[in-house]
C-alpha cells in the first residue's frame, strides 16, 4: 500500500491536500441547513366521493 516515502513525494503531499480538501468541504457542506421548499397549495378543488 503507502509507505512513508510515497507521502514525502510530490505526488503524496498532493494526495494529501487533496484528502484534506474533501474531508473540509464533507465538514463544511454538513454546516449547510437544508431547508425543504413549502409546498404550492393546490389550485383547484378536490372532491371525494363517498
């Protein structure tokens, strides 16, 4: 797998940056409150049968 000198290679460091950079944006984008649309009320009447 990884040994220590594939992390001090540029490819490493660069492996690295970019799995900080996801796990900030996995971290940043969970801050996000998602909040649902209301939802448009019906414009025509509904009728039942009985």
């Amino acid at each position: 797998m990884y040994n220590r000198s594939f992390f001090r290679s540029q490819l490493g460091q660069a492996a690295i940056a970019s799995i900080a950079a996801m796990a900030t944006f996995v971290v940043l984008s969970s801050q996000i409150a998602v909040t649902t649309p209301t939802p448009v009320l019906a414009a025509y009447e509904q009728v039942e049968i009985a």
